[in-house]
C-alpha cells in the first residue's frame, strides 16, 4: 500500500502540470493510472475495515450473546469475501498489457445473414457490458450486412484493465438457434470472432516506412443512406510487406480518420511482431501445443433450450439471455481463474 500512495503522489504532481494537456493522449494515460490507484487503495481501505468490522462484531456477539452482532458479523464476512474476490481477480490482470485499452474487432464468420445479425448481437452483449463497468467505447469502422446485421465492427474500449479482461473474449463465438430469416423456421448455427489487439498509444515505437503503406480515401456511410458523408472521409490503410488492412471512417475528418487508422495499423503490427517473437520461444523450448484456430470458445444456444457454454472452463449458464444482455462476469472470472491456475 506504500508504494502505490508514494506512486499516487507522484502522478498527482504529474497532473498538476498544465503543459501535460499538451500531449492529450499522454494525460488521459495518467489520469486512467491515477483513478486506478485510488480505486485500488479504496479497495484495500474497504477491505481493512471489513475486517475490523467483523473481528467487533464477532467479539460482542460471543461476549453479551448477541445474536443481531454475530448476524451482522456474518453479512460483513459476505461482503469481505465479495471484496476480496474482486481484489484476487485484479491481481490475475497482471500481464505486460492487461492495463492497457484495446482495440477490439468483431467478424461475421459462416452463416450468412444469421452470421451478420450475431455479430451485431455481439456488438450489443458487449456494449451493455462496458456501460455496467464503466467502460467506455468508440466504433472506428463498420460494415453493414447486405440484408441485416454486420459484416464487421472495430472499435476501441477505454477503462481500468480493459485489454486484461477481454483476453477471455478472443476466439470464435457460435450462435445457435431458429433463425429470424429462413421462411421455414428452421436451426441455424451461426459464426462470429473477435480478436484484440492492445491499444498500445505511444508507449511502444513502431517503425513505419510511408513507402510500405497504400493510403485510399472513400466516402463512408451505411444502409440506406444513413450516416453518408459528402467528402471522402474513410480512410484504408493498407502495409504492403504484411498485407495488414485497417479504415476508419468514424470522425468526419479525413485527417482524423488517417491519425486513428495509423494508430490501429501500429498496434495490430507490435501484436503480429510479439506472437511471432511468442511462436519462435516455444518451437525452440521444443513445448508441443496443439492450436486449434477453427473451434469456438463459446456457444450460445437459445433454441431447444436456453444455455451458454465456455468449452474452455467447462462452466455453463442457464440465462443464455442474460449473458446476451451484458451478463459476462461470472464467465470471464472462470477464465481467468483457470488462466491462473496453469
């Protein structure tokens, strides 16, 4: 706890800074870091005096046979596991960048429209997760369905641990259940991913060379007219040597739009390097693993019955619409337990 307030001191002088606003992005950083630690020393303080609650109501109920004391020592040890939970989860998000923001993209896979419309309904399961935590997110690029849904979405998610927490999203997501768009009401298996990058800012240099990137400008905008800009705003960027695609066509200004796309671009290519770096430690420690990219990580079933399942934890849910309207907790700590543990 001293080396957080002796950290927390510091960053305060930091903020106190004017010229810090110069370089926004690098402000925003600090301030992030700076509720972070007051959540984290307000949790350790929450933590303390549960305890010392608990320990003199426990004491006065075994002292004066007090029942209502040793009830209410009971309701304190409830919450002081529930605090401690929480703290013990925090202490999982440890990785080199599990406090970072991320930048998150979700992808229609096989099933045509029922694919586009799952991606679409991911989008949703997700955001109402980040509104219940707090977190906030921006859409840089999104295509349409043909006929409904999404082809695709990136977007970027700020808050304490982002990256941390969204680690046990990445993979595959199957959907199961009567589709909305078949005449004949029949089951329909749906595919959709998401894959994440963190949003590193300017914490790592990534050497780009003008000469290894094709820059095309577009208009955007979505079906049926809406959300069309006049100017060819979007903005694709294209690095040759890796074949790495990235748009944005978020802001209505070009130049925006180019300063977010390169910020993507330099983020996905320091992710490529380091899981390249990743796959040549372990073929030369000689460690087997069998990597299956095409099964999923999840599946959600809404029709014969209602249930979600983690193939990964084993762990199953009931509430298949409850997980769809944002109810991811239980399911992301049961991954990073199991992370945890080896």
């Amino acid at each position: 706890m001293a080396g957080r307030r002796a950290r927390l001191a510091e960053i305060e002088e930091i903020a106190a800074d004017p010229a810090l606003w110069e370089d926004r992005e690098r402000a925003e950083s600090t301030l992030r870091e700076k509720r972070a630690i007051e959540r984290q020393l307000e949790s350790d303080a929450d933590i303390s005096g549960l305890i010392s609650d608990a320990e003199i109501l426990l004491e006065l109920g075994a002292g004066e046979d007090d029942p209502e004391s040793v009830e209410e020592a009971a309701a304190a040890v409830v919450r002081l596991e529930q605090r401690l939970s929480d703290a013990e989860l925090r202490r999982m998000l440890s990785g080199e960048h599990d406090a970072s923001d991320a930048i998150v993209s979700l992808n229609s896979g096989a099933g045509g429209t029922d694919a586009c419309d799952w991606c679409e309904m991911l989008l949703r399961m997700y955001l109402r997760w980040f509104e219940e935590r707090g977190f906030q997110a921006e859409i840089l690029d999104i295509q349409e369905g043909e006929e409904a849904g999404l082809k695709s979405v990136t977007f970027t998610v700020r808050g304490e641990c982002a990256y941390g927490y969204l680690r046990s999203e990445v993979g595959i997501h199957r959907l199961v259940r009567i589709s909305p768009f078949d005449a004949q009401s029949r089951r329909q298996t749906s595919f959709a991913s998401l894959s994440m990058v963190p949003d590193i800012g300017d914490e790592v240099k990534v050497d780009l060379d003008e000469k290894d990137l094709r820059i095309d400008t577009y208009r955007a905008g979505g079906a049926g007219g809406q959300h069309v800009n006049r100017t060819d705003s979007a903005v694709r960027i294209t690095h040759l040597p890796t074949g790495l695609v990235v748009q944005c066509q978020n802001e209505r200004s070009q130049h925006k739009n180019k300063a977010l796309a390169m910020k993507v671009l330099r983020a996905r290519l320091y992710e490529r390097a380091r899981q390249e770096h990743a796959a040549e430690v372990e073929r030369l420690g000689g460690e087997k693993k069998k990597i299956d990219f095409g099964s999923q990580i999840r599946s959600y079933t809404i029709h014969p019955s209602q249930r979600v399942k983690d193939h990964r934890t084993k762990l199953e849910i009931g509430n298949a619409q409850g997980v769809l309207d944002g109810g991811l907790d239980e399911l992301i700590r049961a991954y990073l337990l199991q992370e945890a543990a080896g």
